[in-house]
C-alpha cells in the first residue's frame, strides 16, 4: 500500500527515541535519529596529560561520521540544526576508567567548524577525583541545543554529567556546566562535535576508555 506523502513541510509526532520524518517536494528526509555510533573501544588514555578525543572514528569502529557534513547541509534541513533555533542534539558515550592518588581530571565538549577553528562548548575544568577501586565504569549524557540560528551569530547551550564508579556499590558524578557559546558561531554549516578528557598527573594508573558513544539528532 503506497503512502501519500504531503509537499508542505509539517513534522510528524515521534518519540524521542525514534525518528522524525519531514518533507520536502513531497519526497520524506530523515532529520532526528542516530548520527554517529561508536562500538569498538578508543586507545586507553594513560601516562599523558595531554588532552585527548574520547571518540574513536575508525571504519571498523564506527558507524556515521562526527562531522555533520555538507552534503546533508544541501537538502534543505540544514543539520545539524534542521528547523533552526531549538534543535537539539544529544551525546552519550561511557568506557572503563581507573586512577591513582585522587588526579585532576578536565571533561570537555568541543565544536570545530569548517575552518578548523575550535570552540569550547562546556568544560568541567580540573576536578579532583576520589579514588577508584581498581577499574570501575564511567558514562557521560550531554545534551546541546542551538538556541540561535545565524551564520554570524549562532549559539549553542549545553549542559550534561559525567559519572564514575568508585566502587560497585558508589558512584560520583560532576555536572558538565549549563553554558552558553559565545553569539559568533555559524550554526548554519557544519561542524565536527568533540568530547575529550585530560589528566591533570601523568600515570600509568590513571587511566580511560571509551567503549561506545553515539550521536543523536533529537529534533
């Protein structure tokens, strides 16, 4: 049975976790759903306190890109922003984490924009861990608005949590602060989300891995 498809351009409910359906010319696009999937594990971040990407966007690793590319920019629904101010993206990831002598530990969400220029969209700053039982689980939720849709003058407001265990039963968590971007970022192009974490004490013992993440168009 063939389903009409009408040429204006209403969004069909859905639930959060599925996919939204728009139209356009009476041909139906897929703007809300899984971007990125992340299902292979990234190199452990140890014995450095440089900071480093959690994703891990190797062919054998990942599905989708973390670059909401140009080629989708061109269909009219201009990802990552689709109808403009209020579109949300939202961005899970979690891995293996262990640490000695209570380090400094620095969570960050980044976006770099074509040019290559990067922009800080949320920091936890140094935060001093509680030790860790051996290796325990972390996760991160993130979600990240586009409150302001311009070429010259895009915003993005993000907030989020970082979870660790200490131990089986006890688990930390730090807010990754509500913060506003600068108003100076073209959210009309596409850009490249980052997340990345940086040891405050090189060692051996201090160590995380990412095991998965995904990327999520939520409206």
């Amino acid at each position: 049975m063939a389903i009409a498809v009408p040429s204006t351009n209403p969004i069909y409910p859905s639930s959060t976790e599925g996919l939204i359906l728009k139209s356009k010319a009476g041909s139906p696009y897929v703007i809300s759903g899984s971007k990125y999937i992340q299902y292979g594990p990234t190199a452990a971040l140890a014995s450095s306190t440089t900071e480093t990407s959690l994703f891990n966007n190797t062919s054998t690793t990942a599905f989708g890109s973390l670059t909401f590319a140009a080629t989708e920019l061109a269909n009219g629904w201009n990802f990552p922003n689709v109808a403009g101010a209020g579109s949300v993206i939202r961005l899970k990831m979690g891995g293996i984490i262990g640490n000695t002598s209570t380090p400094d530990l620095t969570i960050k969400l980044t976006m770099t924009n074509t040019a290559g220029t990067v922009t800080t969209l949320s920091s936890t700053t140094n935060l001093a861990m509680v030790a860790i039982t051996g290796t325990a689980n972390w996760a991160l939720e993130a979600m990240i608005r586009v409150s302001a849709y311009s070429a010259t003058v895009g915003q993005f407001l993000t907030s989020g949590e970082f979870t660790y265990d200490q131990t089986t039963l006890l688990s930390t968590g730090w807010k990754i602060p509500y913060t506003a971007t600068a108003a100076n970022l073209d959210t009309t192009s596409a850009f490249t989300l980052g997340a990345t974490a940086t040891w405050g004490t090189s060692s051996a013992s201090n160590t995380l891995t990412a095991q998965w993440a995904t990327v999520e168009v939520m409206a």
